[in-house]
C-alpha cells in the first residue's frame, strides 16, 4: 500500500492497534532516561507495530522487531540502562587503571553517604546497579562521572573543600553528568550505529565469534571515546554549565545550601592562579564565569538554603 | 467559561487514568524498591528484579504507582521501561515472551565486557568490582540525613 488515503488508513489503524494493545512490546522505550521521541518516530513506530500485528506467524513478527529495532535505536540516548552499566564499569575499570583507590574506609563510606542523598534528589536516581562513589589517591584536584553511576573524587579534590556543602556540590555536578548523559555524549554515533545494526539483525539468535567481536570493537571504541572526552579534552563548556546548574538543584533538594557550589568555585579561583592547568582546572570552564552562572541561576531559581554547623563540623571531624 | 475549563480539565484526568489503568511496565535496574509514598525515605512495601513486569495503576510527577503480585506501592520512573507492542503472534494473543525481553535487552553485555577485557590489559575491573561494593543501606542513610539535618525540598521529583 503506498501513499493517499490507504496510507492513511493503515496508519490510523496501526495507531489504534498501538493503543488497544497498550503496553506489551518487545522494545523498551526508556521513560526515564530518554528525551521524548519526536511524532514522526512515534508514527513510524506505530506503522511498524501495526504491521506487526496483522503478521499471522511469529516469523513474521520477529522479522518485523528486526525492522523496529534497526529503526529506534540510532544513539546515545537509546542506550538502556543495562547498556550504561556495563559502558559504566569500563570506563570506571579505565580510570582505575590510570588512578589508584584511597585505602581510606571512613572518608569512603562519608563519601558514598553523601552521594546517594544527592543521586536520590536528582533526575534519575535509579540506575542499573545503583551509585556508586570512590575516592582516588591523587593530590591532583579532579573528579570523575562514568555512565551509570560510577563517580569519581581525588583526595585532591577532597581535601580542596572547606564544608559538606562544597564537597555536597562537587559530587552534586558530577551527578549531573551522568542524569544529564554528558559521558555518553562523547560516543561517535558510527560506533552505535554499527552495534546496533548487529544487535538488530541478530535478537533472535546467539550472536556468532565474528559478530561478538565486532560488537566489542564497538564497545571497545565508545570506552575509548569517552575517557578521550573526560579525561584528556573535558566537556563542553556547555556541558560544565550544565551540569554546575543541576549541581544547585540537586544540593536544594536534598537539603543543603545550594551556595555550596558558588563557595568552592570562590576557593577553585584563588587556586587557579597558581594551578598547572591540570585536571579540574584544565577540563572546567574558568571558576570566574561559572561563580556567575551559578550565582544568577540561584538567585533566578529562587534556591536559597542554609549551611548547618553541624555538617561542617562532621565534615571537619573525617577530613 | 470556568465550568468548560473544569470540564476540560475533567476529561483530560480520565483520559490520562484510562491511559495509565492496565499500562505495563518492566524494571530496567537489577533491583527495585517499591515505597509506600513517592519518596525514597518512603518504607519499601516490596522488591522487583530486572525485567519483572509491573502493573501501573497512576503516575504522578517521576513516580508510578504500580501493583506486582497484589502489593501495591510506587516505584521512581527511572527504574523501568514502557512497552509498546507484541512482534510475534504469540505475544499478540497473550502477551510479550522472556525471549522478547532478552531480546529487548540484548547489547553491550557481560559477554562483551568479557571479550573486551581480554584487549584491555590497562583496565582495571577488580577493583570496579570493589567499587560496586560500596553502598549504603537504607538506615544508615536515614540516620546522616537525620543527623546532618537534611530534609528533601522542593516536590516529590
């Protein structure tokens, strides 16, 4: 059938099919991570499904998801969270074989508590294995955000805070990389493209040695696109912005004083005057022209909070 | 003219409970705690593992009230995946297959990671594996919000 007003029938059909049919699918379509789909791809989805449908064999059916498949996952951001997780724990696996764990359990667990009170005040707090944090034994002043939940602080950076507040918002952006997907961002789509074509061609059989192989030169490829963009080149300015203005969120949310952030890019500045242009300062924006980003979306967004002296004071106890 | 926008308004609820009443839903995460309130100091009611399917009753904001195995509670959208349609006969008369499911989830896996530490001598998974770890339970996360003073602002997100 092509064009006119059958077209416009098999459509109409397709997308009543679509709703009757409610929910049960094949394809996840990833409410929580995902940027809304466009009309036009939930169009198509719904011819697709709609052809589904009428299929009389399973056959045919499976013939039609290779189709759907091929046709929805094109990037980053159809990634499910499962994907992220295991793209997660290589990145992480990468930094961990450039930076050693600080053998401290107490400042460790501080750490990881400080962190879920922010991950659960955040877009998206559930991720495939939950969040994770870990502090590096590097004098260096850097952090890190691998996908899914792996983050990263130096000993550097740590020690660079003055309150929980400070080291509240540090955490606080780099959560915000990884709700805000700026990790995996930095995969060249021809990597995605070319795993999701074999994954689609092959869903319902064992891949094959040659086809697993493939697959993980993809992967291999996107673990190598993202330490280049984080470790060596650091995100887009943008991207910093960004996720400096979900760090205030995140910090009102959870209770603390949103000003945490502003704070520490204050102290950051004073030591960038001095600094070897290596790691934080290197990867980040000017702390100048952030404090101001900060400091207007607070006040635009109204969040304004506290800082307790008895955070401080526990802060200063285990630092 | 405020009687039509309450009408309006009317319409647009039942159409949104209608659309909710009976959607299904897979969790997306290995575990998921289902809460009494739409909040994650809520007490968890129940667990639901990775591709468990869930009933969704209502949504509010990023929550999801959903029922499995006749408890009900809410789970955060973040832990789960819509559906939208049967690819095989079978599964256009009586639902979506495990096969389908594994399919849906099929990409970078274990299995990759497994070939891909075979070429990655510079990547360290033992201690991603330590790292994975760390965690924090739900008490002792209560007690450094209650001790450090820390109350959720803003809605429920």
């Amino acid at each position: 059938m092509s064009g006119g007003q059958g077209c416009r029938g098999h459509l109409a059909a397709a997308l009543m099919l679509a709703v009757l049919a409610g929910c049960s699918a094949a394809e996840f379509k990833d409410i929580g991570h995902k940027a809304a789909r466009t009309g036009e791809t939930i169009a198509d989805q719904a011819a697709v499904q709609g052809s589904a449908l009428a299929a009389d064999t399973a056959a045919h059916g499976k013939a039609v998801a290779k189709t759907t498949t091929k046709a929805l996952r094109k990037g980053f951001a159809d990634l499910t969270p499962q994907e992220e997780y295991y793209i997660g724990r290589a990145v992480a696996a990468r930094i961990l074989g450039i930076y050693r764990p600080a053998e401290d359990p107490e400042a460790t667990r501080y750490l990881n508590a400080v962190g879920l009170a922010l991950a659960q005040a955040s877009s998206g707090p559930e991720t495939f294995d939950g969040w994770h944090f870990m502090l590096l034994d590097s004098d260096e002043v850097n952090a890190f955000a691998a996908p899914g939940g792996f983050i990263f602080v130096t000993r550097g950076l740590y020690q660079s805070c003055r309150t929980e507040e400070q080291l509240a918002a540090v955490v606080a952006h780099e959560v915000g990389h990884v709700t805000l997907r700026h990790g995996l961002a930095a995969i060249k789509t021809s990597r995605l493209t070319e795993a999701f074509a074999i994954i689609g061609t092959e869903a319902v059989k064992e891949f094959t040695g040659a086809d697993l192989a493939r697959i993980t030169a993809a992967f291999a490829g996107t673990i190598d696109d993202i330490i280049d963009q984080m470790v060596s080149l650091g995100y887009s300015q943008r991207q910093e912005y960004a996720a400096d203005a979900e760090s205030g969120r995140i910090a009102w949310r959870a209770g603390y004083n949103p000003a945490g952030l502003a704070e520490f890019l204050g102290t950051l500045q004073a030591k960038a005057v001095k600094a070897d242009k290596k790691g934080f300062f290197s990867t980040h924006p000017p702390a100048a022209d952030r404090l101001a980003k900060v400091e207007t979306l607070l006040a635009a967004e109204k969040l304004v909070g506290e800082t307790d002296p008895v955070r401080t004071a526990r802060f200063s106890k285990i630092r | 003219m405020r009687l039509l926008l309450a009408a309006c308004l009317a319409v647009l609820l039942a159409a949104a409970t209608a659309l909710a009443a009976g959607e299904t839903v897979f969790v997306t995460v290995k575990k998921v705690s289902i809460r009494k309130d739409r909040q994650f100091y809520a007490p968890v009611v129940a667990e639901a593992a990775f591709r468990e399917r869930l009933t969704v009753l209502a949504r509010e904001k990023d929550w999801a009230r959903v029922r499995l195995n006749g408890v009900e509670g809410w789970v955060h959208v973040s832990a789960t995946a819509a559906t939208a349609v049967s690819v095989s006969a079978k599964d256009a008369a009586g639902g979506i297959s495990q096969d389908d499911v594994a399919f849906a989830s099929k990409g970078f896996d274990g299995a990759v990671e497994r070939e891909y530490r075979k070429g990655a001598p510079q990547a360290d998974f033992a201690d991603v594996d330590r790292m994975e770890l760390l965690t924090v339970s739900e008490k002792t996360l209560a007690d450094f919000r209650r001790a450090g003073h820390l109350s959720t602002r803003g809605d429920k997100r």
